[in-house]
C-alpha cells in the first residue's frame, strides 16, 4: 500500500493502492547516459566542457546542470543537507518529487551514497532505478522527478543542495510499504 501525501498540505492527502511488484533493487553504477531521463550528473572529467580562468590556475567545469526554478516566479535557494546513513538492507519506505523545480544534490565529503528515482509523472514502482554514486559525482532531478532522500553511505554526509523557494507547494511526497529493499554489499 502506497500513501500519497503532500507534505505542504497532508489534509489533501489520499491513500493509493497499487501492485508492489517485487524485484531487487541493486544499486548500477551513476553515469550521464543512465541518468539522462532523470535529470543531469554533476561531475568535473574529461567528458565535461571544460577551459582554464584565473590565468589558467583554475579549471572551470562548465554548465553541469540545469537549475529549473522558474515556476510561479520561484527563486534559487542554496542549502545544505546533512545525511546520516539508514540501516542497510534500505527498505525504500517514500518517494519524493519536486512539481516546480529541480533539486540538485552534491557531495561535500568522501562518502559514496545511494540515488534511488523513478519517472516524472504517475508513480510507477516497476520503474525504479537505484545508482551508486562516487562522492565526486552529484546529481540534479528534473522536475518532476520522483526521488528518495539522501542516501548516504558509509557516516553521515553533508550534501550542498540547489532547489526552488517560492510559492507553491513544491514537495509531494509517497508513502511506500517498505517491500522494496536494496540489495548491496556497500558497509554503512
């Protein structure tokens, strides 16, 4: 049984029922190319658009990612996430999705964590994806994109966070049962 709450709003909220298809959900590595329908890899390699500033004492990574935060006049908000690690097996017990804006997430440690997402538009379990990514490598979900919270891995995690301030709910959240768990090796 899965629950859909908006947590702006929890009095709007209303149970849906749905088949929980049971499938292990093991963690694939994060590249652009896997990750494309879901939103954008932040990563500074060789793939990247890159050039020398500075004189040529830095190198800037350009354009990584793109920040959507435009919707009934929202604005950017810079934050950061502290993340401490769930007992591993995960069970995967909500879904989040952003309706205004994407949400972008990365590491400011040395901890590898867990990205669990799913399509925009209706939930649809059966298309989750879980990635494991490198603590040089961050994320940001399109709008839209049904994700799971931090994930960290190893001990607690700080992340610097880019999302949408404004008017508008702009966090729906889903209650799952829990069935669904993480299969890794990973330690926590």
């Amino acid at each position: 049984m899965m629950n859909n709450v908006n947590s702006q709003s929890p009095e709007n909220s209303r149970p849906i029922s749905k088949q929980l298809t049971q499938k292990p959900l093991i963690p694939k590595t994060l590249t652009r190319t896997a990750f494309a329908g879901f939103g954008d890899v932040i990563e500074a390699n060789a793939d990247a658009k890159n050039f020398a500033i500075n004189d040529g004492f830095s190198q800037r990574y350009h354009n990584l990612a793109r920040v959507d935060v435009a919707d009934n006049n929202g604005h950017v908000l810079v934050n950061i996430f502290r993340s401490t690690p769930l007992e591993q097996p995960m069970a995967i017990k909500m879904m989040e999705r952003h309706p205004h804006g994407s949400q972008a997430f990365m590491p400011l440690g040395e901890n590898p964590y867990l990205v669990v997402v799913a399509p925009a538009g209706e939930f649809d379990i059966n298309k989750l994806e879980v990635f494991i990514a490198k603590a040089n490598q961050g994320v940001n979900y399109h709008k839209g994109t049904w994700h799971h919270f931090c994930l960290a891995l190893g001990s607690e995690s700080d992340f610097l966070v880019i999302d949408r301030g404004g008017i508008g709910d702009n966090c729906d959240v889903l209650e799952l049962d829990g069935s669904l768990v993480i299969e890794t090796q990973l330690s926590s």
